[in-house]
C-alpha cells in the first residue's frame, strides 16, 4: 500500500502569535494553489477586505514580477511533502510619510532574517527589488504594489493598501542554460527548508514595515549598502547609457555616474543590469 505524501507543516499558529501584538486582526492563510497570492489578495482588497494578511502559496500558477515578467513555482514535490520554492504576500494598510526606497527596505528584511551573523553578507541586493548570490546568480525577487480605494486626491500620510510579493528559490532550480542556474537557499544552508524560512523572514519583515512608516528608507540606507551588488559596478541604464553604480540616496535611487554627470535613477523610470552580463539574472 502506497504511502499519503507528506503534507508541508507551515508555522502559521507561530507567525500569528508573533505578528497579531503588532499588527492587530492579522491572520495567516495557506493555499495550495493560486494564480498569484499578491494578485489574490488585491481581488480581497477591492472587495473591501484590507486586514493584514500573509497569504502563503504552495504552488503559483500566474505569479508575477516586476515589469510583467512571470515567476514560476512548481509547487509541492510529489509524495515528498517538500516545496521547492517559497511564495507569498503580506497584505495590509500603511501610511509611510514617503513611499520611496520601501521594496529596498523589504530586500535588507529578507536578506539579513535569512543571513544570520555572517561577517560578510552572502545574500545580496540588486536594485530594485531582486536577491542574489554574491556571485551573480538570482535567489528571489520582490515585488511591491499599492492600491488606494480612498475617493479624491491622495495627500501624503494618507493609508494605502500594500501587497509585498516574495519569491525564493529553496531547492535548485532545473535550466537548460548552465550559464544562468538560478540561485537557491539550500545553498546557504543544507536544512532550510520553505516553511524554515518563512518562520525566521515574516516577523523580521513586520517590523521593518513599521520602521519604514514610522522613519522612511533612511534607516535602511547603510544596510543596503552593506549588501549591494550594484555599488562600484559598470551598468547599462535601459536607455543606452553607460555608468558606474554609486550605491542609493536617503530615498533609495539609484545613483548612477554617467558621462553626463551624477543621475539619481528611479525605478518607476529605468532598469538596471550590469555591463556585459546579459545572460546574468535580472
């Protein structure tokens, strides 16, 4: 008689007792499949369903990343129990003075809940929102969207609804092209598992959600720093333009030295990849 397979043991009672002090009416919800969670929970939102929520997806049959580009998950390993990739969204109002540099502030939670003490970062940050290996390879990406359901002009300070998306590689990913092997987190650590990591990433990113309302993206600024694959590095601005990187400013732009001078880089206006890597991840 065949065995059941193994069902994922996600700690969302853990996460709820952690996050509900900070984050009132807060629930935590698994889904074994869903076109996207961060999708999933802007449909809730426009339905008038804002409370915070971490909505956690086994497999993502649509899921999303910047510029439209599509993030796959291949969901729960057959008979094994075991979930190859971890996605979810965190849904919920915020009214940060500035919203500028909040998916950089996202990228130094994840980056630093998952890096543990290392004395030299070996989880980095590309701006705007992708999580590398030092040595190139992309281990996850980050996609931040906002919604306002408020009638008349926005003014600053007003509550916005959020969903922060997460993606990370756990296990190795399969590709065709060897040159450009995604990263994955078990090579950081051999026992890391999905569930694992979403029980050191939610709270961590919690509060750095409330620091960045409460102070904006400058705390975060020297963190980012620390981890920024980008800094010192020829780039290749999506217009042509060619330059050095020279790390973020207080509001987390990118600054880029060009020919032309000192260009302060945003990512509502231009992509970034480094010089001479189009087969890098990006």
């Amino acid at each position: 008689m065949a065995s059941a397979a193994l069902i994922p043991v996600w700690p969302a009672e853990s996460l709820w007792q952690r996050i509900e002090p900070l984050l009132p009416g807060f629930s935590v919800e698994v889904l074994a499949s869903v076109d996207s969670t961060s999708s999933e929970l802007m449909r809730r939102a426009r339905a008038g369903r804002t409370e915070p929520t971490l909505l956690i997806a086994e497999t993502q049959t649509a899921g999303r990343g910047r510029l439209g580009r599509q993030w796959h998950s291949a969901g729960v390993y057959e008979g094994t129990g075991v979930v190859p990739a971890l996605t979810f969204s965190l849904g919920l109002m915020l009214a940060p003075r500035d919203w500028s540099g909040l998916s950089l502030a996202v990228g130094v939670a994840v980056a630093e809940s998952l890096d543990g003490s290392a004395a030299e970062p070996r989880i980095c940050l590309k701006w705007p929102n992708d999580l590398w290996l030092r040595d190139g390879r992309k281990l996850g990406g980050i996609l931040v969207e906002t919604a306002s359901f408020a009638a008349g002009p926005q003014t600053a300070g007003q509550p916005r609804y959020v969903v922060i998306g997460v993606g990370l590689n756990v296990l190795p990913v399969l590709s065709g092209d060897l040159t450009n092997t995604p990263a994955c987190l078990r090579e950081l650590d051999g026992a890391l598992t999905a569930t694992r990591a979403l029980g050191q990433i939610a709270e961590p990113l919690v509060h750095a959600l409330l620091g960045f309302a409460e102070h904006g993206f400058a705390p975060f600024q020297p963190r980012f720093a620390r981890r920024d694959v980008l800094a010192g590095r020829a780039v290749t601005l999506s217009g042509g333009q060619h330059g050095t990187a020279h790390g973020v400013s207080d509001e987390g732009a990118l600054l880029v030295h060009t020919a032309g001078g000192m260009q302060t880089i945003t990512s509502a206006e231009i992509s970034v990849r480094p010089q001479g890597a189009a087969a890098a991840p990006r």
